[in-house]
C-alpha cells in the first residue's frame, strides 16, 4: 500500500485501565499511533481521521491521528465551515492538529442496502475524501516521497499562515499543492515549502 486511510480513533476501552488521557496524544505514546508511525517511515501515507467527539466533554484528537507522521484530517461543510462534531487539537505535545480539513458534514453517499443517494457526516468521510485526493497528487509526481506529498497538502491549505486547532492547516488546494510539488528541483524552494 502507498496511501493507507483509517477512521480508527482509540481513546477508550471495554477495561477503563487501558484508556488513553489527552497526554497519551503528545505523537509517542499510544500503541495504534506508534504503529501508524512505522507505516509512514516505511514510505506510507497514512491519513486519519481525527475523530467526532468536538461536541463532548473529550473533544480532543485520538489515537492514531496524533502521530507526527500522520496526517489527521478535521471536517467541514459544503461551505467550508469547521463542523462542530470534528475533534480539537492541537496534540498535546502542542504541534498543528488537525493537519487539515474536508468535507465531512453533508456528505452524499450511497446507502449500501438501498442504492439510493443519501447524505452522511463525520470524520470518516473527510478523511477518505482526503485521502482519494493525496492520491491523485502523489499519483502525479510519483519521485516524491509520503512525507513531501503531506507538506505539500499542509503548505496549500487555506490557513497555512495562521493555522488552529479546528481546521489546523486549513482546507487543501490539490492545484496549488501540484504547482508546489513541480519546483522541488530546486533546494531553495524546497527548503522554504517544506520545513
């Protein structure tokens, strides 16, 4: 696999002593983000969802979308709008959480069972949504490694300069990412798109 997306988020578990604490999200500590990690040092883009608890008492990132080499992925509406259900960063140890945002409330579907068109909402739809995109992006500069395709997605998005802990980054641009992509030939540029 080159693009792994996940809509796995650990924070609780059925043994109340296994639970994770806001401070098991500092990109180190929890078994499943330690695991996702591995998977981009090998070369994988993995992407997360962040996760739907925005509107709960725990609003906060899980597991494994706190990993360094993970792109978390928060939702939006249709109009670009931060969804209330989407998780909060940042990671505790404090870095840009989420990486960025897609749609993930209005989102049309197809009901399995009926065929019928229908509509959904949650991280686990902006997260494969992102992540279908990465895909086209590194499909189309094939000699670029996981983590250059990821920074390139961050250094695209709509709030690159003033990043939060709703929409971290902000809401990509796959064009403007791809035209950033083309002049990594050049050390300078590289140096000052990907830091």
């Amino acid at each position: 696999a080159d693009v792994i997306n996940s809509s796995l988020g650990y924070t609780e578990f059925n043994d109340p002593s296994q639970n994770h604490t806001y401070a098991d999200m500092d990109g180190d500590t929890a078994p499943a983000t330690i695991g996702a990690d591995m998977a981009a040092r090998k070369g994988i883009l993995v992407v997360n969802s962040l996760g739907n608890e925005g509107s709960s008492q725990w609003y906060y990132l899980s597991a494994p979308s706190d990993g360094d080499s993970v792109m978390g992925i928060g939702a939006v509406d249709g109009s670009g709008n931060y969804a209330s259900f989407s998780s909060h960063g940042p990671s505790y140890d404090g870095r840009v959480k989420p990486d960025v945002a897609a749609q993930g409330s209005g989102v049309c579907i197809v009901d399995p069972y009926s065929g019928n068109l229908s509509f959904g909402g949650g991280t686990s739809f902006s997260s494969p949504i992102l992540a279908g995109m990465a895909t086209c992006l590194w499909q189309a500069n094939p000699s670029l490694t996981n983590m250059q395709i990821a920074s390139a997605i961050r250094q695209s998005a709509s709030q690159y300069e003033n990043p939060d802990d709703l929409l971290g980054y902000g809401i990509p641009d796959f064009v403007l990412a791809n035209n950033i992509l083309t002049i990594i030939g050049d050390p300078a540029i590289e140096n000052s798109y990907f830091r």
